[in-house]
C-alpha cells in the first residue's frame, strides 16, 4: 500500500518507531494483508504440528529445552490461559524470562498472533526479544522464522512479535493478540491508559509484570483495589520462595539496601516515595471528611 494512502496514526508510528530500527519496525508496521510473506498460506508439516502441539500441551517443555526446572509458579503461570495475568515478584524472580517464553508459546501455538510487550526502555525491550529467541533456538524453531531483526520476531504461521519501549506514539491501530508491560510499576500510566482500548474487541491477553515502585502508578493501584485486583490472575512471589536467591545473600542486602528498599526489592512492599513529605496514608486521612474538622468554617 502506498505510504499517501496510510492513515495518519501509521505514518506518525512509522516515522517516530523508524528513528531506531527503520527496516525492520516499518515491515511490522504494514498490516497483515499488505506482506508478501504469504503466511496465509501457511501449512504446517507434520513434525512442525508435533512440535508446536508439544508446547500447547506443555508450555513448561520451552524452560526444559533451556535444562532449567520451573518453580512451581512458573509451571502454573506458564500453562494458564487466563485473559488477565498479572505477576507481583521480586527482583530477579524470573518474571521477564516466564513471560517471554509464554509470549512464545502465544505465537507458536497461534496463527496470526500479534504479542506486544511494552517494557520502560528499548534495552529492556532488546533483552525480552533476546529471551524469546533463546526459547525458540532451545526448542529447535519449531516453526520456522521468517523476521528477526531488532526487537521484531515474526514466523512462518504469520505471528508476530513486537517490543516497543515505554511510548505512547505510535501504538494506535494495532489489533494485538497479547500485551504484556514488563516491569509495570515503572511504566507510565499514559502507556497503560493508551493501550487500555487494544483490548476492546476481547481477544487480547493482558499480562502485567513487575516489583513494585512505590504507591504510585496503575500497577500500585490496580493491586491494592480489590476491585480492579479481581480481574486478573494474581502470583506473587516475594524472595523467600525463589529458590535461585540465598538466605545468606538476602542477609547481605539487608544491610546494604537497608529496610524499606530491601521490602520492594525482596517482600514486595509498596513504599511511600522516598521525596515525599507526607505518607500516603496520612493524605488519604486528610481526604476524609471525618478524619479531621475543617480549621475554618467557610459557610455554603
Ligand atoms: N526456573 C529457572 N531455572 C533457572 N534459571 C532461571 C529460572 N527462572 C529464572 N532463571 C534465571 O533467573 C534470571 C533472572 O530472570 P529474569 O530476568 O526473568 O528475572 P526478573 O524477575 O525479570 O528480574 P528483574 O527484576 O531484574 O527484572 C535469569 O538470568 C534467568 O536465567
Ligand atoms: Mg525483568
């Protein structure tokens, strides 16, 4: 399709996304119909039906192609197919590789999928994408790789994969399958409240991942509002149940980080900003009608 004939919003999307990785973001960028990949022609072999059917079945066979043993959060979180997912653990759980390769498992078991993962910076984006590809070599391409370039990925079964840092620019108009936002807490509400409509027509997956930043943001609240909370399938895993991270180095970071930063990094606690000069407890108590009289009366 000529680029005169492209809706506004794709042409902003092409020239803002094309600053860092023109080729390869502007062919993930033309809709489907438009490739010359013939994906919809796709017919699987029968080993590549097998393979892909293996991890339908097993989702968990992609972390045992890697000769790693999924935590029991893994494993559960790795076969669920909940619509809304979300991940509270502390650092270094394993939050983004569990995702990545769900994420692959999401493409490889889909035709025609469209993954977005939104994590705050392109480096974190590059490392995401890295870890899908390190599944999918792991577990021998099961389907065949037609794009990798930067932090795009698309296969021979037409799914694509596409990792975009903490931006609002340019993800109108998509129709993604899943959106997943690493390290949530630390992406800005007005990514989240513009990706919010992708999921209108209900056929995308959310999943929200991270260690929590303080109580600010749509991660903080979304968590601690029952009602909001209620949506989504919930694994939090705070330090003492990851078995990767030893009681003699928590020790350690205790005394390095002191207590309230080791409670984020390791116990999954909610700080107050560290510049703030109230609590957000005491603010809440101030909205409060009750909690304290007004100092004046000011009449009607
Ligand atoms: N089940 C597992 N077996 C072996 N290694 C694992 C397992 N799960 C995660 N890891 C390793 O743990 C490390 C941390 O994983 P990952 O980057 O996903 O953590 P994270 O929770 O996203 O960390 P951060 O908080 O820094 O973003 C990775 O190097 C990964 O190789
Ligand atoms: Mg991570």
């Amino acid at each position: 399709m000529p680029s005169s004939r492209q809706s506004w919003p794709r042409q902003v999307a092409r020239s803002v996304l094309g600053l860092y990785r023109p080729a390869a973001v502007q062919a993930a960028l033309t809709p489907a119909a438009d490739r010359t990949t013939g994906v919809r022609q796709w017919e699987p072999t029968a080993a590549e039906s097998k393979a892909v059917e293996v991890i339908r079945r097993n989702p968990s066979s992609l972390f045992e192609a890697m000769k790693w043993s999924p935590d029991p959060w893994q494993r559960e979180y790795l076969g669920t197919t909940g619509q809304r997912t979300l991940l509270l653990c502390c650092r270094r759980a394993g939050k983004s590789v569990t995702s990545a390769a769900r994420t692959l498992a999401h493409c490889l078991t889909h035709r025609d999928a469209l993954a977005m993962v939104f994590p705050p910076t392109l480096r974190q984006s590059m490392e995401y994408v890295r870890h899908v590809r390190l599944f999918d070599r792991a577990a021998g391409q099961p389907v065949k790789v037609e794009r990798s370039a930067g932090t795009i990925l698309e296969w021979a079964n037409g799914s694509r994969l596409m990792a975009l840092p903490d931006r609002q620019q340019g993800v109108v108009g998509f129709t993604p399958t899943k959106i997943v936002i690493d390290e949530a807490s630390r992406v800005s509400d007005v990514l989240y409240l513009s990706l919010r409509p992708m999921l209108a027509l209900g056929r995308a997956e959310l999943e929200l991942l991270s260690t929590p930043f303080g109580k600010r943001g749509f991660f903080f609240d979304i968590v601690n509002t029952p009602a909001r909370a209620s949506r989504f399938r919930q694994w939090q895993v705070p330090a003492a149940r990851c078995p990767r991270i030893s009681r003699e180095f928590l020790a350690e970071e205790m005394v390095e980080l002191g207590e309230r930063w080791y409670r984020q990094e390791y116990d999954l606690a909610f700080n107050d900003s560290v510049d703030s000069v109230f609590t957000a407890s005491v603010i809440e108590a101030a909205m409060q009608r009750t909690a304290i009289g007004p100092l004046f009366d000011l009449g009607a």
